[in-house]
C-alpha cells in the first residue's frame, strides 16, 4: 500500500518537473526567437542623393544617383536613380540669351525635387560640368562663357539642393570619368577572390578601356601595359577602391561627330562649284543649304576659313562610300610623328591592350547600323558592306525605311558611320583583329556608360563616411544571449528526456 501511495507522489512530482520545464523551454524558445528578430531586423535605409548635370555641346542630361550613406572601401557605392533629358539645346547656344536658362533647367529640377525627399533636398549635392561645347565657347569668347556659367549657377542656387558649382571639365577628367564609369559599372575594381572568397589574391581585375565620341570631342582611355606613357600631359592616376591605377587619356576637341562633320563641309566647300557642294556622305537626293557665316561660327573650321564668293552653299547627296571615307581622312594628319607611336595629328598613343567600352555617339550610331543587320558591326570587312549599301540609298528610301527617326539625326548617318570607322582603324589603330574587343554599350546595369557616373563616385570621396547604423544590441551580447539560451534549451532537452525515458533513475539521483 505504501509502495502504491509512493507511485503516485512519485509521478505527481514527475508531471509537475515536466510541466516547469516544458514552460523553461517554451520561454528558451521565445527567448531565442525574439533576440534574433530583435537584432536582425532590418535598418532603416539611410541613402544619400547626388545630381549631375551633363552639359554636353548639343544637349543637357541630368541624371540623379543614389548611394549607401555608410561607404565601402572610401569610395560610395552609387547607382542611377533617374535621367531627364532637358529640352533644348546645349548651353554654349544660350551665350546670347542667358536669361532663359531658369526656363530651360526648370523641367528637369523639379522632377529632382519631387522625385528626391524633401528631408534630403538641403544634404544632395548638385554638380553641373560642361564638356567640349563649353570649351569651344571659351576660346571664342571667355567672358560669354563666364556669363552662361554664372547665369546657371545662378538658376541651381534657386532650388533647395546644395549646389557645389558649374565648371567647364578638361577633356582629359571627361575621358577619365568615362573610364572610372564602365569599369565600376564591368565590376572591374575589386579584387579577383581565391578560394571560396576566404582569401584576396593579390591581382587586380583587368580593366576595360574607354571610347567617347560626343558632338565636339572624342576620348580614348585606357591603361597602357608594359608601357611608358611618353606624354606626361596623357597620364592621369587614381586611387580607387584601394588600388592605385595609372591611365593613357586624351581628348581631341574638334573631332566629336558633328564638329568633324563641320570640318569636312569647310574644307570641301573650298572645291565646290557656283556654290554647290556634291557631298559623297549624304544620300542621293538629299538636299540642303547652310549659311557659310554658321560653317564658319565655330574655332574648329577656323584652319579652313576663307573668303568664299557666296553666303550660302547648297549640299547634295551623292551617296558614294569610299569617296566619303576619303573626305574623311583628310581631316586626320598622320605625317608626322614626335612619339614612338602616334594617334594622328602628332598625338601620342601607346600600343592599344585588352578590351573597350565604346559609349555616347559610338554606340548610338551603331545601334542604328545593328538594329538594320544584326552582324553589321561585327567586323570592320560587315560595317564597310552595310556603310556602302546605306550610303547609296536615296534619301527617300531612307526616310521611307526609318519613319521614327528624326531627319536631322537620320540624314547624317552615313557619314557618322563612315566617320566611326575611319577614326577607329585610322585614328587610334584598330584593326581586324582588335575589333572585337570594342563593345558599344548604351547602358550597364540601368545606369548610362557616360562620365557621370564618374564623376559622381569621384566626388563621393569627398563626402564624409558615417558610421553605420548599429544594431540594437553589441554584437558580444548578442552571441553571449543567444549561447545561454541554446544551453538553457538543451538543458532542459535532456532532463525531460531523462524523467520521460527512465524516471527510476531520476529518483534515484534525487534521492
């Protein structure tokens, strides 16, 4: 009887134990649940805000980026919010009309302001940089430039960003941006990882050279390999994301697209007769007139001025390749030489390595050469066929075929392609074989292959790293937490394992 009584109690007590331990684990659990979700919540996106404008010779982008407010290895990690292409023409053209500028920026800078929170408006720096059209104006006329200047910083300083200034870059911080972008963009500034990226090799990524082709200046830059840099006004250094990096750059003011093309009219015109000129880079039937006073409005047809007896000369179309091709090498002097190895007009060059990104005007127009032939870049043998074909259509076909494309754009085509060939094999010495290694690329990674963007990550450098928002919890608290609780889980684990599966045992240990 006694023994019976002594069960009883003795399983009484164990269903208490597990019942006060089960409530140990339950609250273990929770425990351990809420530290984790307490510590890995997530942060509150703290993100900091940039505008660029790009004033280019022909037209205005603004493009706004964003980045991580904590930095990452000193350089911010940016990326392309949004562009807006403002509407008009670049700003060397309002040198006249400077009072027109806030209406011209005015589209574009409120989109900044609704697109961007207002809580962020007075900490977002706000860039304006003017390439090639700018510095043309400048030799013209430096004080019309100042006032185009003046009066744009006047219009930014309106809105409730932090502007930091509108300057006129050199063409060489043009190319150089524009290789800091497409590598950046490429993933080309971190380090090649070992095994299982637990240990950095020391060998830095193999970068891509930079192709810029805009209206009035073209850009190449790349780093030379196994190569002195003759020219030290070519050389330029960064230090990006922990590596140190010497570039080749150049830009040749006068040969952007349309300021060649202006150059090959001033020349050519000098030949025509009774004021007509055949030109072998438009198509047959194609017809226009130009005022010699604006062929001559430019500093990059100066070396071709002269008194001709006409105000106005007509071109028309002839639509013949090869002649065109041979207008324009006449625009690239190559009999001279000071280097070991020249671009053209006694420029140095060092030997050409590894790939390049081709943006701005390159890939623009041979997008529109793709889009007609899917091969039709892919060797300079397919580009010369396709250039001979198009080139000889006439303009009404032309037009007819490209219904969506503007004239003022659709018209010059044949001879921007004829130009993009011509500057690439003769100009910086392509070949057959090197040819495929030029990609043209509009845009990587929703962000456009331009100098911007490096711009952008360059001055990045220059804004302080915060410190990133911490956890609720030090992280030795934190591990220190979750230990005692996994032990405190597994204690219990085991002691209800040991009252459920040999209860005699316990007893007896209690005892």
């Amino acid at each position: 009887m006694e023994d019976i009584k002594d069960s009883k109690v003795k399983r009484f007590c164990s269903k208490n134990i597990l019942i006060i331990l089960s409530v140990f684990s339950l609250l273990a659990v929770i425990a351990l649940i809420a530290v984790g979700l307490t510590q890995n919540k997530p942060l509150p996106e703290n993100v900091k805000f940039g505008i660029v404008l790009d004033a280019g010779s022909s037209h205005t982008n603004l493009y706004i980026y964003k980045w991580p407010a904590e930095k990452e290895n000193d350089t911010g990690v940016v990326h392309q919010l949004q562009e807006c292409q403002v509407k008009g023409p670049g700003i060397s053209k309002y040198a006249q009309k400077t009072n027109e500028i806030d209406t011209y920026l005015a589209e574009c800078m409120k989109m900044s302001t609704e697109l961007i929170p207002a809580s962020k408006h007075h900490e977002t720096p706000v860039y304006l940089g003017a390439t090639a059209g700018m510095r043309l104006l400048r030799m013209e006329s430096e004080q019309a430039a100042d006032r185009v200047l003046a009066a744009v910083s006047r219009s930014l300083r309106n809105y409730s960003f932090d502007f930091q200034g509108a300057k006129i870059i050199t063409g060489q911080e043009e190319g150089a941006y524009g290789w800091i972008t497409i590598n950046y963009l490429l993933g080309k500034f971190t380090q090649k990882q070992s095994w299982l990226n637990l240990i950095s090799a020391n060998q830095k990524e193999a970068t891509f050279g930079a192709l810029d082709l805009g209206g009035a200046s073209t850009q190449i830059t790349f780093v030379p390999v196994n190569s002195t840099i003759e020219a030290p006004e070519n050389s330029l250094q960064f230090r990006l994301y922990g590596e140190d990096y010497t570039v080749y750059t150049h830009s040749f003011l006068c040969y952007g697209k349309d300021q060649a093309l202006w150059q090959k009219l001033a020349k050519d015109v000098q030949v025509s007769s009774g004021g007509t000129l055949r030109d072998p880079c438009f198509h047959p039937g194609y017809e226009k007139r130009v005022n010699v006073s604006e062929l001559y409005g430019t500093p990059c047809t100066k070396r071709f001025e002269k008194k001709l007896p006409f105000d106005q000369f007509q071109i028309q179309g002839t639509g013949d390749y090869e002649q065109c091709q041979q207008s324009i090498l006449e625009l690239f002097n190559s009999s001279y030489c000071p280097y070991s190895q020249c671009a053209f007009n006694g420029i140095f060059l060092p030997p050409l390595h590894g790939s390049f990104g081709a943006f701005s005007a390159f890939y623009f127009v041979m997008d529109f050469f793709k889009k007609m032939e899917k091969d039709s870049v892919s060797s300079p043998e397919k580009m010369t066929e396709t250039l001979k074909s198009f080139c000889s259509k006439p303009w009404e076909e032309v037009k007819a075929s490209n219904p969506k494309i503007k004239e003022k754009y659709l018209n010059e085509y044949c001879f921007s392609g004829a130009y993009i060939l011509t500057l690439l094999l003769q100009g910086y010495n392509f070949t057959g074989s090197s040819w495929d290694q030029i990609r043209f690329m509009g845009k990587i990674e929703d962000s456009n292959a331009g100098w911007t963007l490096g711009y952008m990550l360059n001055l990045t450098n220059m804004i302080p790293a915060e410190q990133p928002l911490s956890p609720p919890l030090p992280h030795s608290t934190y591990v220190s937490l979750m230990v005692i609780f996994s032990l405190i889980l597994v204690a219990v684990a085991i002691t209800c394992l040991l009252i459920y599966s040999k209860p005699s045992y316990f007893w007896k240990a209690s005892v």
